[in-house]
C-alpha cells in the first residue's frame, strides 16, 4: 500500500504537469488515501501487534479480557481507516473514469 499510494500519487502529479491541468480533488484523495495507510500501518498496526502479544503472555483473565478489548478497539481503527481508503479509492476512480478536474 505505501508504494501503490507514493507511485500513485507521482504519477497523477507527473501527469498534471505535463497535460498543465491540476485534478485537486484527485489529488487531495490520493493523499488523503496515502495517508490513511500510512497511519494505520505505521501506528495503529504496530499498537495492535503489541497488545497481542502482550495478552499471550499474561496469564490473568481479568488483565487478558481488557486487552483483549483494547485490541478489538485497535482493530476497529484500523477497520474504519481501510474502509475509508476503499470508499475514497472508488471515489478516485470514478472521478477518473469521468476525467472530472475538480
């Protein structure tokens, strides 16, 4: 996702300058969509990796459920930001497919 989205976002900015057009909204959800997968996979995932490991360790039910619930609370972060990519990305394409320069 980190390549797709940097290599997307050089190739829509390359094309921009070379047709001398500026699609902003295309661009600002290709960043936004960058960003997004950046952040769920630089901060949110590492979180997650780390309360799950940490709650196979612990052997006290009590500690292991509030992790367990902290975990399922890291999950749905990173459910709602990929669900925000995919939505945008389908934004992106059929601001594509319809060549709209916003």
């Amino acid at each position: 996702g980190y390549i797709s989205g940097i290599l997307s976002l050089a190739a829509l900015l390359g094309i921009s300058f070379i047709e001398k057009g500026f699609p902003a909204a295309r661009i600002l959800i290709l960043s936004f969509m960058t960003a997004l997968t950046f952040y769920s996979g630089m901060v949110i995932a590492p979180k997650a990796d780390e309360v799950r490991e940490k709650a196979k360790q612990i052997q006290d039910p009590v500690k292991k459920e509030e992790l367990g619930k902290e975990f399922k609370k890291l999950h749905f972060e990173s459910y709602a930001f990929n669900m925000a990519v995919l939505v945008s990305g389908i934004t992106f394409v059929l601001f594509t497919a319809r060549n709209t320069r916003l």
